[in-house]
C-alpha cells in the first residue's frame, strides 16, 4: 500500500453541525422559536419591553430618526416606534390566533366528517371546500369584512373563514389515508364500533398533520391581517396594529423611511419564523 492510500484511508472526517446537533437544537429553529417567543412576550407584557405610550406622542420629536431615546425613532406624531411595535404586537398576534383557532375548529370537523363518512357527506363538504378555494382569499376577506364590519376581531374572522378550505382539505386526505390502514382495519374486524375506531384510532393518527400546518397558518394569518390593515380593512387608527403601522408610514418614506422599514421587518421575521417551525414539525427538518 502506498503513502497516497494510507494518507487517504486515515483521512479525517469533516463534521458538520448537522450532524453534531439534535434537530430541535439546530440554529434555524432555535432562532424561529426566540423570535415567536419575543413575540408573544410583547403580546402578553408589553409594558416590560417600553415605558413609552403607544398612542400619545411626545411634542417637538417628530419623525426622529433612530437613536439613543428612541431606538427605531418616532412618527409623525412624535410616538415612539419601537413602543407602538411592541403594543402593536397584542393586537396582530391574538387576531391571528382567531384566525387560527376557527379555521382549524370548522376546517378539521368538516374534513373529519368528509374523510370518515364519505359518500354524499364528502360530496357535499368537498363542493363547499371548491366554492372557497375558487374564490380569492384576499377577495374573500375583504368581502366578509364589508358584511361584518371594521375592527381586528372581524378582520380575524375573515381571514379564519378564508383558511377554512384549506384544514378541511388536509383533515380530509389524512383521515382517509388513515382509514384505509390495516390497524383500523383490524380495529373494524375485531369488533369496534366507528365511533370508537375514529375516537381510538383514525384521529389521533390524522391530526398530527394538521397541528402542524396550524402554525403555517399562523404566519399566513399574520400577514393576511397585516394586508387588511394595510388596505385599511383591519384595525383602525391610532391602534398600533402592524400593517397599519406599514400603511401609517408609506407617506414619509423618502424623509422617514424607518417607519415602513422596522415594522415591516417585524412582520417578515415572526411570519418566516412560524413557516421554519411548521417545516420542522410537519417532517420536513432540515
């Protein structure tokens, strides 16, 4: 064997951190969970983060740039940025969170009902789920709030309904993939009931997926109510709502461009944020 063989056959192995690190360790997910997790700390206790009003501005400090006293500088009104972000952030998040929670309740119970009893009752849940998927979200949104009304929590309820389709589709796929499993299979053949093989069985196994796609639905959600707000369809004014900070700000932004830039850097980390811990706990770890 020669010298080249023998410094070939001893060459050292690179390790890499993918391989050192468990998966829920690596730096791409523990970065998304502390951004998820500053974010719902500004929800739930702004008042630790700022001392400063979200609504009531300061005379003589308007539109400052970023500085020492104010870190991402004031708007027109002299009320600090990074204190109207911060409150901003109750207001976002919980109307995502509604969005959330009634598009998984009403979308998860019509794919159940779909998947597990097929026939006529999956024809009719599949129709409906077509009609909303033919129809534009942002169109359907905006539809649902004229009817409703101005405010976060119809804007939340708009944006929930326009998700419904898409839990009810992927609760429908996963319970019939789970149906048609030889365990349940064995289930029905051993005597159990369906009630008991769906409550025992199909559910447990079929909802993973959706828990999942849930939080993928979180960031959308967020960004969807930021749009409305944006469009001045969501929270009204002076609630420091993120989209409509965005929208507050595009009239300065050749003479104040931190008031579009920061709260748009905002909504783009906690929505990337969501999308990186969806990715992970739906299979797809990278």
């Amino acid at each position: 064997m020669s010298l080249a063989d023998l410094n070939s056959t001893h060459k050292p192995t690179r390790l890499h951190w993918r391989n050192i690190l468990p998966r829920q360790f690596r730096p791409g997910l523990v970065l998304a969970w502390l951004v998820i997790a500053i974010a719902i700390l500004w929800a739930l206790v702004p008042g630790w983060f700022t001392d400063w009003s979200a609504t009531e501005g300061v005379a003589g400090v308007q539109r400052l740039a970023p500085q020492a006293g104010h870190w991402l500088g004031t708007d027109q009104l002299g009320r600090d940025l990074y204190a109207r972000i911060v409150w901003g952030a109750s207001h976002s998040l919980s109307g995502a969170l509604v969005a959330v929670a009634l598009g998984l309740t009403v979308g998860t119970l019509l794919g159940v009902i779909a998947g597990a009893l097929g026939g006529r009752s999956e024809s009719v849940v599949m129709r409906l789920v077509d009609v909303l998927l033919a129809i534009p979200g942002l169109l359907l949104s905006l539809s649902i709030i004229i009817l409703l009304g101005f405010g976060t929590v119809n804007a939340a309820i708009a944006v929930g309904i326009t998700s419904i389709a898409n839990f009810a589709r992927l609760a429908r796929s996963e319970v019939v993939r789970v149906r048609h499993s030889e365990y349940v299979e064995a289930a029905y053949g051993s005597g159990g009931t369906f009630f008991a093989v769906l409550w025992r069985h199909i559910l447990p196994n079929s909802l993973t997926p959706v828990l999942a796609f849930s939080a993928l639905q979180f960031g959308s959600a967020i960004l969807a109510i930021s749009t409305l707000s944006f469009l001045g369809y969501g929270t009204p004014p002076p609630t420091p709502e993120w989209g409509l900070l965005i929208a507050e700000g595009r009239n300065y932004i050749s003479t104040a461009w931190w008031l579009t830039t920061f709260p748009g850097i905002v909504v783009v980390l906690v929505v990337l944020s969501a999308n990186r811990i969806s990715h992970h706990y739906s299979g797809g770890r990278r």
